[in-house]
C-alpha cells in the first residue's frame, strides 16, 4: 500500500483517527506534520507528502515544516495547495520546527529523506553521503517537552509508527497523555469471511491479528466489499477516498499517457 512517493492509507487512517478525536468539521484545525531528526534509515517521502494531499482537503490548516536540506517534491507540494485552495484548507511550508508546532492542535513527528533535496536522486554514495551530511546538521529537531508546551495544551500526538524515540520523539512525549499513535488501531479488521464460489455459504474467522496477502488492488477490493453496519462504505473508507490514490499509483504511467 506504500511507494516511494505516496502512503494513502495511512494518510487516510491518520484522517479517520483525527476526525474521531475532533469531529468531521476540521476547519481551522491546526496540524504540524514536521521533520524530524532519525538515524535508523532514510525514511521515504510517502506518508508526509499524503498527509500534505489530504489534510487540506478536509479544511485543515496544514503545516509542514523541514530543514531546507530536506523538502517534499515539488509536483506534491503545488498538488497540495492547489487541493487546499479547493477543499477550503491552508499549506504553509516552513523551515523553523518551533513556529509549525505552536499553538497546534495536532503534531506529527516524523522522519524523512533528503531525497528532495536533489535535481535528480541516486543512490549511491556520493548523494548518500550529503544526505548524511545535512542529517547531521539537524539533531536538534526532535518534538521534546519544551516544544510541547509550544503546542496547546490538549494537542494530540500522532505518529505512523514505529518512531525513533529520543530522536524524533523523546519518550516522555511519545508515552505522555497527548499521545495517540495506537487509536489508529481502532476500526481494524478482526476477522475474515470466506465465501465458497459454489455454494455462496459464509464462514467467519476470528483473531487477534489479521494478515491481508494480497496485492494493493486487491486489498483495496476487499476493503471496499467489507461493509456492515458499522461500516457502511466498508473499513477504512469512511471519507470515500479509499482505491483512488492507489489506482493512480499504479496505472499513472498509462494515464500520463
């Protein structure tokens, strides 16, 4: 479900958890999705760069913030405001962690590559190490308790997961009652049914952990055919958006032409 460029379900169940927090009107609702120092690898692009699409969308005042060595692609970014010009929201890119998380109702943490930052990326160790070198330079951008207490007092923490604590994140933020990186587990699958082509009988399985193997089509063709009642447009597709970032993913090269 994840390609160097785009992340749509996670960017949708980050907007699902978001709206149970604080309703479907999210006008005005100020979220910081900030860069942030991390050592275990080069992150992608992915998650950020859906957040930025979507979060307007829904009238959010969006802001993402990263040192100047480490920016989202610039196709992205203007699909991005012109998506907030649209759905009513607001983008703004700045380079100061501090100003993003003030005052901001929701703060996303995160990690990614300087993979941006390039005319045209290799990877190879040259472009690794300048990446390297322009990580280095921005150790001190991790969300701690002085950056907290920045944010309003009743922010919400939120992060994909799983987080470099201490890096992006100091525990005592992570693991704090602001913290909401395990409500986006709420809404999941905890079971399967299986239908028998012949005789079109239903049998249900249940269990703690579910795997979906399945291609990203396919997943999202059992998502959208899993309604009930509570869930009447089927899991995770609560807004309507599930499928269509991930179609455009894979057939983007044909529809370019």
């Amino acid at each position: 479900m994840q390609d160097d460029i785009y992340h749509p379900l996670q960017a949708i169940a980050d907007l699902m958890t978001i709206q149970e927090y604080f309703g479907k009107d999210l006008k005005d609702i100020k979220i910081a999705v900030t860069w942030a120092y991390a050592t275990s690898h080069a992150k992608p692009l992915s998650v950020p760069q859906s957040q930025a699409l979507l979060f307007p969308r829904f009238g959010m005042n969006t802001v993402i913030a990263h040192p100047e060595e480490f920016p989202l692609q610039k196709n992205i970014v203007e699909k991005a405001k012109k998506n907030a010009a649209e759905g009513g929201g607001k983008l703004t890119i700045v380079h100061d962690m501090d100003e993003a998380v003030r005052d901001a109702d929701i703060v996303i943490p995160k990690n990614w590559g300087g993979f941006g930052y390039f005319d045209s990326y290799v990877d190879d160790d040259e472009h690794n190490r300048i990446m390297k070198e322009n990580l280095e330079k921005n150790r001190d951008w991790i969300y701690d308790e002085r950056r907290l207490a920045l944010s309003r007092p009743d922010m919400k923490l939120m992060h994909a997961m799983p987080a470099d604590r201490n890096k992006e994140v100091t525990d005592a933020v992570l693991d704090s009652d602001h913290s909401i990186i395990y409500d986006e587990q709420k809404g999941c699958a905890t079971g399967v049914r299986i239908i028998d082509a012949n005789t079109h009988q239903a049998t249900e399985y249940f269990a703690k952990v579910i795997f979906v193997n399945a291609s990203a089509l396919n997943s999202n063709l059992i998502l959208l055919h899993s309604q009930s009642r509570r869930f009447p447009n089927g899991l995770g597709n609560d807004n309507g958006l599930l499928g269509k970032f991930v179609a455009f993913q894979n057939y983007r090269g044909s529809l370019g032409g």
